[in-house]
C-alpha cells in the first residue's frame, strides 16, 4: 500500500509538474503574443503617413518580385507566397510546424484560431522571423533591381539609338530635300542654257547680217566722212550712231552678270561738244556738278585709278553715303569706270562703265554718252524693279549732264559771238581813224 502510495505519489507531481510547465510555457506565449499583439498595434498607431507609402511601395515591390523572380528547382521547399493572403511575403515568419505566413497575416489568425493555417497543429503563439525567406526575399530583390538597371539602361541606349535614327532621318530629308532643289536648279539651268545658245544663235545671225550691211554700206560710209558734216543725212547719222554703239558695246561695256545680278545700258544725246561733256564726267572728285542727288565728295589723294571717293547723299534716297572706287580713267577713249564698294546703301557689288562719244546733232557737233551697269539684286526685289531703280538715277544724271553741257556750251557760243563783235568792232574803229586821217 505503502509503495502504490508513493507511486501514486509520484505521478501525480510529475503530472503537476507538466500541467505548472505548460501552463508557464502558456502564459509566456500569451505574453508573447499580447507583446507582439500591442508592439503591432502601437506600431500601427505611431507610423506616419511615409511609412505607409513604405509599405505601399514594399508591397508594389513584393508583388512586383512574384513575377520577376527566376523558377527554382522542385526540391527547393522554401515558398515564395504566404498561405493566408496568396500572396508575396511581407515580413515573413515560420511557425515551429514549419510553415510560413506573413507576420500580419499570422497574428490576425492567431487571433481567431491557435492552430496553424496549413496543418492544424498548435502554434502556442510563437512566430519566429523567417531568415531564409527573408534573405532569399532579399537576393531575389537584388536581381529584379539589376534586372531594372539593365532594362533602363537598355532603354535609355534604346532611346539614343532613337535619336539617332532621328537625326540621320531629318538629314536624310535635308539631303533629298537638297537634292531636289539642286535637281531644279540644274534643269533652270538647262532651260537658261539652251535659251542662251538660241539667243547666241540669233546674235550669230544678227552679227552676220550686220557684217553683211556694214559691208555693203562701206563705201558709203568713207563717202559720208568726206563730205562737209552738214550734208550728213538723217539716215547716215543713224546708221554711223548704230555702229559706233554696237563697237562701243562690244568693247567697252561687258559686265559678267552673275545669277542674282541684273544689267542695263542707257543711251543719252547731248547737244554740245565731246571735249565738253568729258570735262564735267572726267571728274572723279567733283561729281556734284551734275549729278543732283550728291552734296558732298571727298577724295583721298590724287584722283587716280584705285583711288577712292566718298559721297554724301541728299536726303530723300534711301541712302546716305557712299564709298566708290575709280577703276578706268581714259582721256583718249574717253572712258569712265567706277565700282561702289561701301556705304549706306542697297546698291551692292554696283560697277558702271560710261563712254564718250562724238555724234552730229541737228548739224552741230554733238556727244553720245553711254553707261552700263551691273549689280546686286537686294532680298525681296525682282531684277526688273532694280534695273527700273537703278535706270532712272541714271537717267536724272545724264539728263543733268546734258543740261549743264548745254548751258556751258551755249555760254561759250555767247562769248565767241561777243568776243566776235568786239573784234568788228576795233576793226571798224581803227578804219574810221585811219580815213578820217
């Protein structure tokens, strides 16, 4: 009795024992859990609005990472999801059973149910942190990121190659763009070309005819320079100005008109001497006295070929000064050539040639003047306005010219007839005293 008392005895403080042991190890999980429970909920209490934009972006990049991560091997027993909410873990946990779940979603159950979710075995409360997920969580992140890096780096090489092609696209269109207008040049040209060779075609044929009546009217010409120059015709005076222009032309007046260039030549008749009119156009540094829109011209040095000249413009141009070159300067041919090469003005790259010309006017000695010119068309203005602009500056200098020509060459013809008549009349006073004598 003694020794099934003592066994009795026995069991039951071993029994005692076990239920003080479980009900320690109880009230240390629910310790445990209560702690976890109030740090969670203080945690939630004290998180601020970024740490919730941390967790979003946790949880976009966790799900993000279900998709990226690369397949395992089938004996690899680590999950990649937790088995409550489905989906990537977010701070995961392993129970003694050896199963996973989110932190979260492990205390939420564990609230409702003490046994595990997957195999119904008592969980007492205890979640450890589940390192190996957790580590392999984070290599996995560390892949997806170099997998981003190299994904925006492939774009960013993506998108220059775009640019690229983009630029060599835009220039491709430039070149065709280029060529097309390059191509239109050329048949411009073309048409310019063959419009050039018939018009030299037709000056061909002109100049042979004019060969032919130059020679047929030969004789009559040496016939015209022997008779006194009042008998000289109409006819022959415009037949001998028609030669002497065309030879002039031909000799004198040759500009290379450039593509933007226009060109003119203007004929003036003066009615008074050669000698006379070359006087007042000789004058490169005095140019004012017939020409009407200049106050003023200054000259550096001797009025020789290379000098240069400035020229002040009344008001009412649309130009103010002028900075001209004196290119040709012949007192035997009787030729004046200038080019402007500054100043305030549109007239650009302007080069004139004017010649002197002995003509008989209404029986009387007279002068044919011609100019030509060549020069820049300005942006904007059409060959026809410019040569019209330019014409009638000419036309205003030359009709000034003949006007001034004509007023001194009818003052010298006042003071030859006065010079005359006192002449007769000494003569006549000399006879009366030598008859009164």
């Amino acid at each position: 009795m003694s020794d099934s008392g003592e066994a009795k005895t026995s069991e039951e403080e071993s029994q005692l024992a076990e239920q003080e042991t479980e009900t320690r190890e109880g009230e240390i999980t629910n310790k445990n859990f209560k702690k976890r429970s109030l740090d969670a909920d203080e945690d939630g209490d004290s998180k601020n609005e970024s740490s919730r934009l941390e967790k979003k972006v946790k949880k976009a990049t966790s799900r993000k990472l279900q998709t990226d991560f690369e397949p395992r091997e089938e004996n690899d027993a680590l999950p990649l999801a937790c088995s409550i909410c489905k989906k990537p873990f977010m701070d995961p946990v392993v129970t003694k059973c050896n199963h996973y779940f989110c932190e979260k979603c492990a205390l939420k159950h564990q609230t409702e149910n003490d046994n595990c979710f997957v195999c119904k075995e008592p969980t007492l409360g205890v979640f450890n942190t589940a390192v190996e997920i957790k580590e392999r969580i984070d290599e996995e992140r560390e892949k997806a990121r170099a997998m981003v890096k190299e994904v925006r780096a492939m774009l960013e090489k993506a998108s220059t190659m775009a640019d690229d092609a983009r630029g060599i696209s835009e220039k491709a269109v430039k070149m065709v763009e280029e060529i097309e207008t390059m191509v239109e040049k050329v048949t411009t040209m073309a048409t310019k070309a063959a419009e050039t060779a018939s018009m030299a075609a037709d000056m061909v044929q002109e100049a042979e005819e004019t060969m032919e009546t130059a020679k047929a009217n030969m004789a009559k010409a040496f016939a015209i320079s022997g008779r006194k120059m009042e008998m000289i015709g109409e006819d022959d005076r415009e037949m001998i100005g028609a030669l002497v222009t065309a030879q002039s032309l031909r000799l004198h007046h040759r500009h290379h008109c450039k593509e933007n260039q226009c060109t003119s030549v203007l004929v003036k008749y003066i009615q008074a001497p050669v000698h006379l009119v070359w006087s007042l156009v000789r004058r490169f540094d005095q140019p004012q006295k017939y020409k009407p829109f200049i106050s003023r011209c200054t000259v550096n040095g001797n009025p020789e070929i290379g000098c240069l000249r400035e020229v002040n413009v009344k008001s009412g141009l649309p130009a103010t000064t002028s900075t001209e070159r004196l290119e040709q300067l012949d007192d035997e041919e009787h030729i004046l050539g200038i080019n402007i090469i500054g100043g305030d003005h549109r007239l650009k790259n302007y080069s004139s040639i004017l010649t002197v010309h002995p003509e008989m006017i209404d029986g009387r000695s007279g002068t044919m003047v011609i100019e030509s010119f060549v020069v820049d068309v300005p942006q904007g203005n059409t060959k026809d306005d410019t040569c019209y602009f330019v014409e009638s500056l000419i036309k205003c200098n030359l009709k000034s010219l003949a006007c001034v020509s004509e007023r001194l060459a009818a003052q010298d013809i006042t003071n030859s007839i006065a010079s005359f008549c006192n002449t007769s009349n000494g003569y006549r006073e000399k006879n009366h005293t030598a008859t009164n004598l």
